[in-house]
C-alpha cells in the first residue's frame, strides 16, 4: 500500500508541476521538490532493482524496463538540477551566473520528455497485473476488457490533446515558453494531459508485452521433430 500511495503522490505532482504557470511558482518549487524527494524514496524501496542489475540475462523485455529506468535515473537528476539553477523563491542561493538561461532551456525540455518518459515506464509496469486481473474468471475477463475499451478511447482523446497542445514544439525546442490559455478552465488542461499519459503509457504498455512474448518465443525449446 505504501509504493502504490507514494506513486499515486508522485503522478499527482507530476501533472501539477507540468501545470506551472496555472499553479504559481512558489507552489512549483514546493511541488517539485516534494516529487524528488518521493522519487528518492521510490527507489530506496528498490533496492533490490540496483543489486539485480549486473545479474541474470537481458531478455528483450527486461532491456526496454531496464534503459527505461537508467533514462529516469538520468533525467531525475538533471531536471531538480536545472530546476535549483532557475530557482525563484526557494534556492535562490543555488543560481550561478551566466547558468540562468540555458538552465531554464533544458529545464523545460526535461519536464516533457520525463512526462513522457514516466508514462511509458509506467504503462511498461502494467501487462502482469492487467494478466492477473483477466485470469480470475469472467469476473476479472470483464473488468480487463473494460478498462482496455476505457484505455483506448482516453488514448484516441490523448493523440488529439497530444496535437492541440503542442507537444511536439516543446519536445523538440521549437518553443521556448509554454503556451496557455489563462481563461481555460484548469480541469481541461489536466484532463488533455492525463489522455496524453494514457496514450504513451498504453504505447509502453503494448511496447513490454510484445517485447516479452518475443523474448519468450526465443527461449522457448524448438519442437521436436517427428520420426
């Protein structure tokens, strides 16, 4: 219970601190450092993630799961770093002169290939459990079905929320601020950009579980020929 109320924390944060300018700067410092501060304790209940990580072999799935999580580690600690260097309010005893500028650059370039990032990881988690749901009878075949039918359609929304919100300007620097509309209703703009988390989590989640049936159809013993 505890992982799944730090996570759930984590992905509230998340889509907060992607709302920046709507939520105040004060409230993004304060938000941010309290997503770092869970990150760190996610992965101190990981331990044994890092001691596993040299052993065993490196199916195709584990690969994806692995260079996904070596992405994270590595975005982690350049987007709190980015972060203290533009610092307004909170660190602002951190600032190096002449670091403002291209800090606040690769900052905003962090925040929305990590969103991304962390929705793939996440939906890469998801096919074991979406497998446990399904075996328990028709009950659990249902319920499957039914979340996949609601994935879908909060995917096909997000591919349109993913367009309209210029996604692709801010994950290729084609812009250098956020563009918001200010009289928009803030629901909105978190609901566009949970469609566009279930869209890439569901593109992780496919992305593991063709990955996986791959690497088992490798594994698996060649059929023995008939005499």
């Amino acid at each position: 219970m505890k992982r799944i109320a730090i996570e759930t924390a984590m992905a509230v944060l998340l889509l907060l601190l992607m709302a920046y300018s709507l939520v105040g700067e004060t409230f993004h410092e304060i938000a941010g450092t309290a997503a770092f501060c869970l990150f760190l304790l996610h992965h101190r209940r990981r331990r044994a993630w890092y001691r596993a990580f040299f052993r065993g072999s490196y199916p195709p799935g584990r690969l994806f799961n692995s260079a996904l999580d070596v992405l994270l580690l590595v975005w982690m600690a350049l987007q709190p770093l980015s972060g203290l260097l533009i610092s307004k309010h909170l660190y602002t005893f951190v600032q190096i002169s002449g670091l403002t500028s291209p800090a606040r650059e690769a900052h905003l370039l962090l925040a929305y290939w990590g969103f991304l990032l962390l929705a793939v990881h996440t939906g890469a988690h998801l096919p074991p459990p979406i497998r446990r749901l399904a075996a328990k009878g028709k009950t659990g075949k249902r319920a499957a079905f039914f979340i996949s039918v609601l994935w879908f359609f909060a995917a096909f929304y997000g591919c349109r929320a993913f367009a309209q919100r210029r996604m692709v300007d801010y994950l290729f620097h084609r812009a250098g601020f956020v563009f918001l509309d200010f009289n928009e209703p803030r629901i909105f703009f978190f609901l566009d950009y949970i469609a566009i988390a279930l869209l890439f989590a569901g593109a992780g989640a496919l992305t593991a579980e063709a990955l996986s049936r791959f690497g088992k159809k490798r594994l698996a013993p060649p059929n023995a020929e008939r005499v």
